[in-house]
C-alpha cells in the first residue's frame, strides 16, 4: 500500500522519489526530510567520497498547507557536482566488481554508465527520501528505528545496549557506539585509502516498540520483504535477522526464545529470532544486520576487458569514490526498514488511511 518508485542516476540531472499510498494528513515539509539527508549526504567523514552535493530536497507534489493530500508525492535533489572526466577516460573497459557489464548486456549498451548511472549509491538519497516519510507516519503507532555501524574491515565494535547505540551512535562520524572500535576503524580507513583500497563491512539495524501481526505470509512475510528491501541497497550482499547465521551453531535449546510475561503483555525471555516468528512480528525488537561489500571502485589496477575492442587490458578506477560507503549506508538501511515497516502498518490498518 506505500509504494515509492525511484528515479535519476548518478550523473543525471536530478534523483528523486514518488510516493503512493501516503495518507492524506500527515504534516510534512521538507525539514521532515533533510535531516536523514544530511546524514547520506557524501563528503560527511573521512571514509566518503570527495564529491561535494548539497541534497538540498524539494517537494513538487502531494503536499497542500503543510499537509499530505493522499496524491502522489514528489521529491528530488540536483547532482551538481557532477564531473565525468575519469568516466570518459576509462572509456569502454568494464570496472571489475560494477554491474558495468550486466547492464550494458541486458540494455544493449544503452545504459547510463557514468558513476554507475541507476546502479550507484547516489540512487539510495531516493531511498532516503521515501523512508523520511514513511518514518514520519510509523511515529504514528510509536514505531522507532535506528541504525548503527558493527563492523568495518574486520573491526568489531563491543556490544552495547539500545540506550547506548541511540545516545552515541550518531555523535561518531562512522555512526559506530564503541568509541575505541571507532577509532581502529578510522586508522584502518586512512591507511586503505593511502593504499588506494577500500574496505567493507556490517550495519545492524533495530526497530523498537514493534507491534505484533506486522506480515502476510506466506510469501509476503515480514523478513522476506525487509530482506527484499534492504537488497535494493548497492554493494549490499547479506540479510540476517536476530542470531542469524549463527543459529546453526546453537542447540533448539539455546535458539528458542521463552515466553513470559512482564506487566501483563507476553514478551520473549531472549530475541534469537530478532522479533519475527513465522514471517510475523512477534512485539520483540526487530534486529537485521546487513553485510556491505568493499566499494568496487579502486585506484589499484585491476585485470579487465574493453568490451568494444573485446581485448583484455588492464584498469585503475579514477574518479571520487568512497574509500568505505557503510557509514553512509546506515541511513539506508534505516530508510528501507521504514519503507517496509510502514506498508505492512498500512496494510494491517493500524495506520489509517486518513489522519485526522
């Protein structure tokens, strides 16, 4: 029922959203949206990419004295520091780890390839832009979600409780709670860029106050479309919920999360299951990690095809790329999680379809 289509490429003209489905008065302007823009917004931290933008959103539509009309709405942002002198240089040789080739292939070579044209990152301020809204409605029913950095290159930060990851997260520019794993990951950061390399790794992100019945299996399940959401995020290349992967290493016994009672609601003794039971949002925390791959783009050279001549050569991607793009992927994934999270409260009734 809350649907948004994305549009624009990296060098193009403009990115932006259109949202359907959003009920009709909800207070909305574009200080509801900048905030998580600023956030995605390149150039942030030391691990991002030099390319200056202001993302400055405009809302053309759907918007009437403050309010949501029930129409469409559109939002957007200007590329306007755009510069595609190392994209004309590298020519027709596919950069190794883009979708470069897939994309010339499936679209006959019609495809924007510049910065990665539909296929990169700058995309997600789109995603960010829808899920500002469909925050903003989820607050409704008292739904929060944040998001945080775990892990980047291989550096771990300790586990921390809720209280700590919404009080510290955001004060660090990785968006990581641990202040000591914080700063290894930003040594680790200066030393792959000086080497011309770059780094990957893991955001988890938690929605709190979850109601229960969020889902409609058996194919429209509440993981199954988080995990669906969350793979339209570039270089993302893992989903788990709760212990994850890691549940094959526990007995039943481990795994299972009891049931109590605390104030007279039922509630779990553990969240093993990241507060999803059977495709279903069991009122648990709802926990996603996801894993973020190395940014493809690299200075160091690369074996590589020219896919015009058909000859094998040799690549080192120029330009201005992310050394590391999970701190500004945490936005993202806090997006997605809203965008998700919302339709299924729409679709459940317990966002009504008029707000009064």
């Amino acid at each position: 029922m809350f649907t948004f289509t994305s549009f624009g490429e990296s060098h193009g003209k403009v990115v932006g959203a259109i949202i359907d489905g959003c009920p009709a008065g909800l207070p909305l302007n574009e200080a509801d949206v900048q905030p998580d823009l600023d956030i995605r917004r390149p150039g942030g931290n030391a691990a991002s990419t030099t390319r200056k933008e202001k993302d400055r959103v405009e809302i053309l539509s759907g918007i009437s004295d403050g309010y949501t009309t029930g129409a469409p709405i559109s939002l957007l942002v200007r590329n306007e520091d755009v510069d595609e002198a190392a994209y004309v240089q590298m020519g027709t040789k596919l950069r190794p780890g883009h979708a470069d080739y897939t994309a010339y292939v499936k679209y006959g070579g019609f495809s924007d390839a510049r910065g990665g044209g539909r296929f990169s990152g700058r995309i997600t301020a789109s995603f960010v832009m829808a899920g500002a809204v469909a925050n903003k409605l989820l607050q409704i029913i008292g739904v929060e979600i944040i998001a945080h950095t775990v892990e980047i290159g291989g550096v771990k930060a300790k586990p921390v409780d809720i209280a700590a990851v919404k009080k510290l997260s955001f004060k660090d520019p990785l968006f990581c709670a641990d202040a000591a794993a914080a700063r290894k990951m930003q040594a680790l950061i200066s030393k792959t860029k000086d080497a011309g390399d770059s780094l990957g790794g893991i955001i988890e992100g938690i929605a709190l106050n979850m109601p229960v019945g969020l889902g409609e299996p058996v194919f429209d399940t509440l993981d199954g479309d988080l995990a669906k959401a969350l793979f339209a995020i570039p270089a993302l290349k893992g989903v788990e919920f709760g212990v994850g992967f890691a549940a094959v290493r526990l007995k039943g016994s481990e795994n299972n999360d009891a049931f109590t009672l605390k104030n007279g609601k039922i509630v779990t003794v553990t969240n093993n299951a990241g507060g999803i039971l059977g495709g279903i949002s069991n009122g648990m925390p709802l926990l996603v990690r996801v894993a973020v791959k190395p940014t493809s783009s690299i200075a160091i050279e690369q074996r590589t095809v020219d896919i015009k001549k058909m000859q094998e050569t040799t690549i080192a991607v120029g330009g201005r790329h992310d050394v590391c793009i999970v701190p500004r992927a945490v936005p993202v994934v806090k997006a997605m999680m809203a965008v998700t999270l919302c339709d299924f409260a729409l679709r459940s009734g317990m966002i009504p379809g008029v707000l009064r």
